[in-house]
C-alpha cells in the first residue's frame, strides 16, 4: 500500500523547538517575569518581540484546536455565548476552549495547564473584522489594553498613501506598548528583530519553492504543519535556524529525486484555508490519487521578504498590506496565475470554508476566469476550517477522485 506520509527529518527538531515556545509562554505567565502580548498572526509581532514581549497568538491555538478536534466541543460553548455559527470557527474554537478551560497544550506538553494570560491584546485586521471582534472579547474577560491596526481591504496597486497610513498606525502602537513594558522602544533592537524576520520569510519561501520541483519534495499538508515557526517565531533567531535544516533536507530530497508522493501523476494547487481535522486524511486520499499538493494560497501568507531592517516600520507596513488576502480580486487572479506557472500546476483546488469568507475566493467567478485564462481546471469543495459539521468527508471524496479521473482523461 502506497505510503501516505513521507516523514520529514526536520520534524522532531521542529517539535522541540515549538514545544520551548509554548514552554516559555507559561513559564512567563506563571512567574510575570516577563510581559506576554497577544497578536493576530498577521500582526506587527516585530514590534512586540522587539519591545522585550514574549507573543501568543490564538489563530495558532484555534489551529491545534481544529487539527485535534477538539473544535466539535468548543464551538457550541461560544455559540451559547451569542457568537454566530456563521462567524469564523477560529474565534468560536477559541473562545469555547477558553470558557471551558480547555487547551490542547494540557496534553501535548505535560506541565502545561493553561493558555498563558495576556499583559495586552494587539491586533491587525488585515486578515478580516473578526480578530477585532476575537481580541474584543478578550479585552473584556482580562480587562488588559487592546490596540490595533487597521488595514485597507479590496487594495489594487499599494501606493505610497496606503504605506503611510499603515506605518503611523504601527507608530502609535508603540506609546501604549511602551506603558506595558515600562521601557522605550530600542530602535536598533527593532532592526535586528526585522532582519530576523526577513530572514525567516526568505527561508520560509525557499522551502516553498522546492514543491516546484517535479517531483515535488513536500506536499500542502507537510506545509501546514511546517509552518508552525514562521507564523509564532518569525524575529527570532531559532526560526531561521530550523528553516535551514528543513531547506537542506528538503533540497536533498529535490538532488536525490525523492517525491513526498510516489509516483506523482498530478500536481494541484490548493486555494483557501486547510481543513484542519482533516489533514491526515486528504494527505492519504491524494496520495492514492498519485497526486501531490505542491503549493498554496494559505502557507505563502507568512512570507514577508518586503521586510527591510533600514525602514522598519514602512516595510512592515507593505508587508502586511501586499498580503494576499487584502487584495483586489484582480491582483489575486495575478497572483494565482503566477502560482500555477512557477509550480507546473494542473488543476486548483478552491476550499469554501463555511466560515471563512476572506480566505475563500471562489466565491466570485475566480474559478471560471482561471479555466478560460489559463485553461487550468478546477474543483470546489465545501468544507470549513474547523467546524466539521460543515464538511462532508463522502462528498469530498467522491468529488475529489471524479477530480482526478477528470485530469487523467485530458492526458
């Protein structure tokens, strides 16, 4: 039987270091010794590291909360709250958890009982109004400061008024940190930690690019684990650090041939968010397909190779606004279109999370432009991030082998 996962080396290494991220969190919020700031996780986290805070972000959270399940008794607790099904399942996993006074740390890292208290909320919405709203009720339950950015959304061409307008919103940021920390903000300090995230960023998207390899060293699904540091330690040296040992292996893989698919026939492009409790199952089902996921929409949304250490703030400030998600659907037909050449696709597949409007661009004729465009065929599943009562496992499969029935037909 053909295997459905490729073990990644890097991969215990990977482990140890997110498991001493989560470590060091609790210990801060155990003993105060050090200021813990929530952020989104598309957030000026540069500043807050660069200020001296330890980060927390509760998309990661809301992540472990979906790929173990747990969402299914979570979700319901938010609901009786009054926040809507309808509403992202990240926030409703995540605030459910809290008031059932549950985390998945308990039982990944023994020691660990709780998700560490926040010392101030800071948040961008460059990914959508609900981390506003997320972080609101946050604000309410630990009566903590709350500060935030907001981003332009539907951008086309980034000028220079949006730059600006982003850069002095992370400027006014740093008053209200400031009074959290009881310290200045070290501009130096702040340069190093955004060269540090370049860096990350740089080493993130190199890996990436090897799923442009035919065959591919690495699926979506090894992707989505694999960027665990680039989206809680980017400004942090030891990010880098496991970046290079996965690019090494990973290009070894490429030298040596080796397909995280055996035996790849197909090559996909997924778009939209992952379903995260069932990660393990697509990456069997596409395996026995001989298709590989090669690349994605979502994993490259922590790449931020804008960044420059010389013009901290404008460059942070043209990250987060060059970001996929806030752009016109022009741009993001640009983007995709690009995708498809450089990684030698031969259909996308468009994931319409239920409760995940902004990640789902399917929704307004992408897909049928993409087709006459490129001629490059799609498929649409109906899913969600974490709630699984709005996927249908039989559906999806049934969709997905006609999917790859359709591609082997065209030759």
């Amino acid at each position: 039987m053909k295997e459905a996962y490729k073990p990644i080396r890097a991969g215990k290494a990977m482990k140890g270091l997110m498991e001493d991220y989560f470590r060091e969190l609790d210990a801060a919020a155990r003993t105060g010794e050090r200021k813990v700031a929530w952020c989104t996780s598309v957030g000026p986290a540069e500043i807050l590291r660069a200020m001296g805070f330890l980060v927390w972000f509760p998309e990661n959270h809301a992540a472990m909360l979906g790929a173990t399940r747990a969402s299914a008794e979570c979700i319901p607790v938010a609901n009786s709250l009054g926040y809507s099904p309808e509403i992202c399942s990240y926030l409703t996993s995540d605030v459910g958890a809290y008031k059932r006074g549950f985390t998945p740390l308990a039982t990944a890292y023994p020691g660990i009982e709780s998700i560490p208290r926040p010392d101030v909320l800071v948040y961008n919405t460059n990914q959508c109004r609900d981390v506003q709203d997320w972080f609101q009720f946050y604000q309410r339950e630990f009566d903590v400061p709350i500060v935030g950015v907001h981003t332009h959304r539907g951008v086309g061409e980034v000028t220079e008024a949006h730059i600006r307008s982003v850069a002095s919103q992370m400027e006014q940021l740093i008053a209200p940190l400031e009074k959290v920390t009881g310290k200045s903000l070290d501009e130096a300090e702040l340069g190093r930690v955004v060269a540090e995230s370049r860096q990350t960023s740089v080493l993130w998207k190199k890996v990436l690019l090897t799923g442009a390899a035919t065959p591919s060293p690495l699926t979506f699904f090894d992707a989505c684990i694999h960027m665990g540091p680039a989206v809680v330690l980017r400004g942090d040296e030891r990010a880098n650090r496991y970046y290079e040992q996965l690019l090494a292996e990973m290009e070894e893989r490429v030298a040596q041939g080796v397909a995280a698919v055996d035996g790849e026939k197909f090559r996909l492009y997924w778009d939209g968010m992952p379903v995260w409790g069932k990660l393990r199952d697509h990456s069997g089902l596409f395996a026995s397909l001989d298709t590989c996921v090669v690349a994605s929409t979502y994993c490259n949304s922590w790449v931020f190779d804008q960044l420059d250490p010389a013009d901290p703030f404008n460059s942070m400030a043209r990250a987060y606004t060059e970001l996929f998600i806030v752009r016109s659907e022009d741009e993001k037909e640009r983007y995709i279109r690009d995708m498809l050449e450089t990684y030698k696709v031969d259909g996308i597949l468009f994931h319409d999370a239920k409760t995940c409007p902004n990640n789902s661009n399917n929704r307004y004729g992408m897909p049928e432009r993409l087709r006459a465009g490129t001629g490059v065929r799609s498929l649409t599943i109906n899913g969600d991030l974490n709630d699984l009562r709005c996927y249908s496992a039989e559906q999806s499969r049934t969709a997905i082998e006609a999917f790859a029935e359709q591609l082997a037909q065209r030759g």
